[in-house]
C-alpha cells in the first residue's frame, strides 16, 4: 500500500542551530498531516499539523511546510535544544481518520 | 487534549498467554485507535475501536489475535492473544475528540513476550 516516508534516518545537531526534518508521503488523497515527538519510554506527543489546503503553519520554534507539488513535508525547529532530541514522526491522514506513519527521524541534539 | 492512561504501562509474558490493555480518557472521544509499534519502528495501526460494534481491523490484524472491546465512549481494550515473542512491541491507543482532527495518543504498554 501507499506510505510515507523519511529523508534521513537520524540527524545530529548543534544546540542553537535550526533543525530540519523532511517527509515523503505518497497518498494525494491525504488532507491532512501532523509532525509527533517521540521521547524515550513515552507515546507521540503532538508538535504541529496542518491541512492540505495550507502549504506553511508555524508553532512556538516550529513550522511545518508542505509542498503538495512533490509530496514533501518537513518540520523546521528553531534555536535546537537538548530537549528537543528525539524521535519525530511524521503522519498523514487518509479514509476518515486512520494515520499512516512515516519512519522516524532520531533527532541528536550536541550540547 | 485529553488525559490517556493506560495499562498496564508494562508487562513480561509467557509465549501462549494473553494480555489485556486498557485505555482510559478523561473525556468521551468520537474515535479511538490502536497501534502497535515494533522495537525501533514506527506506528502501525491495529484497528480502529468503535463504540458499541465490531472493531474495524487493518490488513494483517484479525479479531481472533487482537480482540478490541470498546463499552463507552471513554474506554477500550485489546487483548493479545496465545502470544509469541513476535508480539513483543509497544501497544498504544489514540483518540480523536469530536470537531477536532489531532489524534492524541496515550502513554503506550510496552510487552515483552519470552
């Protein structure tokens, strides 16, 4: 079946700099898609959604941009910290509510 | 968002037994789904938990493996059944409330099966 998937499996940055986490995904149908954090030992935490009839949505430190053309989504996180080190998923909607999950990407953030 | 409990959070387990999660929230939710998560891996969903009826199973999940019961608006269960190390994941439920589109998940219960 269709799925989602990511760029790049972990990804290691310098507390301060901004991180960017890309997805694929490959349902046109999808409408809507949301970015989860994942610490060690806890279920997804919700970070950021957007619809499909949007291409950018901002958070506190986080923005989501979509780009329906190539069926691109990523997650940008401003100013890192060490908090942010995880595991960020990145999921679509399809058929009335179901999630498809992509990967996962391991966020390493150096102090 | 909701609060989601489950349990237990964790388990080990003999290979032929069964184990039934609960999930718990604080507040009634229109949907609530089920997904497993093998170690380092990413979400797959089970089925999704409706309320009053039959549980609605994905490709590859059959009601015989994983009975879902959900009684109310506010709880479910799945049962994991004559279990084998392969069974050996995370389990978590998610909710969506009523008007809203986020799907939030619960702590998960994390099972290991010897």
């Amino acid at each position: 079946g269709e799925s989602v998937g990511l760029h790049l499996p972990t990804l290691s940055v310098q507390e301060g700099d901004n991180s960017i986490i890309n997805c694929a995904y490959s349902n046109s149908a999808s409408d809507y898609f949301i970015w989860y954090k994942q610490e060690s030992g806890k279920g997804p935490q919700f970070i950021i959604d957007i619809r499909s009839n949007m291409d950018k949505r901002q958070g506190q430190r986080v923005t989501v941009l979509l780009n329906k053309t190539v069926k691109h989504l990523s997650l940008q996180i401003a100013a890192t910290q060490p908090g942010d080190s995880a595991v960020y998923f990145c999921a679509e909607r399809y058929q009335g509510g179901k999630l498809i999950f992509g990967q996962g990407t391991e966020l390493s953030v150096k102090p | 968002s909701a609060v989601i409990s489950q349990k237990p959070s964790r388990d080990i387990c003999q290979r032929g037994t069964s184990l039934t999660i609960q999930c718990q929230v604080d507040s009634q939710v229109t949907m609530m789904f089920w997904y497993r998560q093998q170690p380092g891996q990413s979400l797959t969903l089970i089925a999704t938990a409706n309320q009053g009826s039959e549980a609605t199973y994905e490709s590859g999940f059959v009601i015989d493996k994983f009975p879902i019961s959900r009684p109310n608006l506010t709880f479910s269960t799945l049962t994991v059944s004559n279990m084998s190390p392969e069974d050996s994941s995370i389990y978590l439920c998610s909710v969506v409330h009523g008007g809203q589109e986020t799907q939030y998940f619960g702590p998960g219960t994390r099972l290991l099966v010897l």
